[in-house]
C-alpha cells in the first residue's frame, strides 16, 4: 500500500533534514502525541466501527468486573479511595465504571491527549494532563491498554553480541527509512542485560524506558493503594524469543493491522508488546509490590463478571460479552492482569475464586 503524505510526515522529515536523524521513541512519541497532528492528540474513535481500533472498553461486562475490582480493593484501604484511571481513551470505560460504582469515590482520568481529556470530560469524568500537584492519597489505579502505547526504542542484534539502534531519518528518495546507529543511551544495553537477552544478527527488539518515569510518577501520589494494569505483552524471555526477530510493532488503521510504521503517520495507531518482566522489575525496585499476575479471562471471572449476564431479555448478547472477554480462544488469554500494592496491603482483587 502506498504510505499516506501525512502533515505530520512532512514536519518529521524537514526536523530529521535540519537536526539529523531521530530515535525511533522519538518518532513513536511525536506520531501519537505531536500537539496538533499525533494520533492520540486527534482523538481517534477508539471502539467506534469506524475507528483504529476496538478494546475492552466497548465492553459494559468489562466495565461491570472492574468496577468489582475497586470495590473489593477499596475494602483494604481506609476511607473513600481516589480511583485513578489511566490513559482513559474516548471516557467509555470510565463511564461504565462510574454507572456500576457504589462506593464513596473520586473518579479522576490521567489523560495526556487534549482531544481525549475533552471527550472524556463531556461523558462527566474529572481529568488530569499530569499528576504533577496532585497530593498522595489513597488510591486504585487502574490502566486498561495503556503500557501499550508508551513509546520504545528499537535495537537490532549485530555480529559478535554487538547491539545497534534504530534511527528513523530521510532516504535518497525523500521517504522515511530505519538507519542503523550507536545506541543513543547505555540505559538499552543495560536492559538487554538486566533481562539476560541476547540478541542475534538481524533479530529486532522495542524496548521501552518510559515504563519507570511512568511508574515513578504513579507511585508518588498512591499513598497506600493499588495499581491494576491490563495489557497483551508477555516476560522478556518470550518477547525477546527468536519467535519476535522482526519485534512486536504494529500500526492499526481503520481497524486494519498495518506493518509499516511510516504509512499513515499521526492518523494510525502505534503499539508494541509490554514487558511484563521490566514492568515487574522496575516497579519492584520502587518500591511497590507484586499483588498478582494472571490472565484477564481468570481475573474477569474470579471478579463474577458471570452476574453481569442475569436473566433478562438481553441475556444472550450480555453472554456473548463474557464470553468474548474471558475465553481462553479470545481477548481472556490475549490480555494480562498485573496488579502492584505499596506495602502492607493484601494481595489484589480477583486472584481467587
Ligand atoms: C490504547 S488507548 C486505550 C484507551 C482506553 N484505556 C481503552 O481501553 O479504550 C491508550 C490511551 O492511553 C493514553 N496515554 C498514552 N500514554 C499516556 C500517558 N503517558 N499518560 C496518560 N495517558 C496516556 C492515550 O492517549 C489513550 O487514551
């Protein structure tokens, strides 16, 4: 497919001419966050049959368990719990949650799209940019498809265990290329080695080092609580595996998966597979701890997303809705659940039956 001569493609070029060529974190950051024209700033219609992608936030079942889920959590903190939901897309999931809460709550959206923050505040959710200024108060995080789109560096395995980056820059004919380079920060190499992976010739991998600044920031203002991730990726040691030589970046555009990260930029989305390994390591170190780890299909159900089905004439299609979200063959083994606690706290909502 011929790539699309984006407004944004052409200001990425004329910067990579003047200042030479950029990290591909750089790229990824500018093409879903750029003020005016990334993917994210323009407030795409995220689970619309017309929009870039669906998640499971188009399912009220999914908002219904999570909602389960804060309720149980709030038990162990004292108090109404400040619930704190991240990256809140189009404000249906925030919503639905808020319509199935019944206990004393703040709702509160951490939200770096301004197109987003506006939608989400016209369905009644109180947002945030940053939680820069916001007190440490007792909390339940929660952050559906989020990690996912923070953005990574790609490296790529040389000869004799070297390790190279990618770098997107400007090719002979004017179109945007990847360009092998030094790595632009040690903290890559480091990485690779924290996770013992090595890479061989030509094999591809995204790494992301926004995950610590992120979690770092969350952990200030969550004072006790809980923090509840639900994202596809997996342990490095799969990530990384030859299985991913080609990495696990992908683009998705009108409900299209696309490979080229240069066909529609700032009007497709961007998303590469979460380490969950890094995750658990990073968050650790900060001090948070593991409060469990499984699958989304597990978690819904331990959470009794099975009420949500009841016996009304709409029975049948609430079914297909649980289903879908908990089955091992559909989005119940395509997502993770990890939850972190600070210390003190017991282990998180939905690990049991
Ligand atoms: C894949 S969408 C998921 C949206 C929503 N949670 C859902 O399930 O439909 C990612 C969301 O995270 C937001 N986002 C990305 N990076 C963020 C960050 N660092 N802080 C807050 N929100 C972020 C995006 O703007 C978008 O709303």
């Amino acid at each position: 497919m011929n790539r699309i001569q984006t407004e944004l493609a052409s200001l990425i070029k004329k910067k990579i001419l003047s200042d030479g060529p950029m990290t591909f974190r750089d790229f990824m950051s500018a093409a879903l966050f750029h003020e005016t024209h990334g993917f994210y700033t323009q407030a795409p219609s995220i689970g619309s049959p017309t929009g870039p992608f669906d998640t499971n936030a188009k399912f009220t079942a999914f908002g219904f368990a999570v909602a389960q889920a804060i309720s149980q959590a709030a038990q162990h903190i004292s108090g109404p719990p400040r619930v704190l939901e991240l990256g809140g897309g189009t404000g249906q999931l925030g919503a639905c949650i808020m319509s199935f809460l019944t206990i004393p709550h703040e709702y509160m959206v951490l939200e770096t799209s301004q197109g987003l923050r506006k939608i989400q505040a016209e369905q009644g959710l109180l947002t945030v940019e940053t939680l820069k200024g916001l007190e440490p108060a007792a909390s339940i995080v929660f952050g559906n498809e989020v990690l996912d789109a923070l953005p990574v560096h790609r490296v790529m395995g040389l000869a004799d265990n070297e390790v190279c980056e990618l770098f997107v820059d400007v090719d002979e004919k004017g179109e945007l290329c990847e360009q092998p380079g030094d790595l632009s920060t040690p903290q890559l190499l480091q990485r690779l080695q924290d996770e013992h992976i090595h890479l061989g010739r030509g094999h591809v991998a995204e790494l992301c080092l926004e995950i610590e600044p992120f979690l770092q920031e969350l952990i200030r203002v969550v004072r006790p609580g809980y923090i509840i991730f639900v994202d596809y990726g997996d342990k490095a040691s799969n990530i990384y595996s030859y299985r991913h030589r080609n990495g696990t970046l992908r683009c998705y555009y009108q409900q299209q998966h696309i490979h080229d990260s240069f066909f529609a930029i700032g009007e497709q989305d961007m998303t590469a597979d979460v380490d969950f390994t890094a995750v658990v390591s990073k968050a650790t170190a900060l001090g948070l701890e593991l409060a469990g780890w499984t699958s989304q299909g597990t978690w819904l159900t331990n959470l009794g997303i099975q009420q949500y089905v009841g016996t009304g004439r709409d029975s049948l299609s609430r079914q297909r809705e649980v289903d879908l979200l908990t089955g091992k063959a559909s989005l119940g083994s395509t997502f993770d659940v990890l939850m972190f606690k600070t210390h003190g706290l017991p282990d998180g909502p939905g690990l049991h039956p």
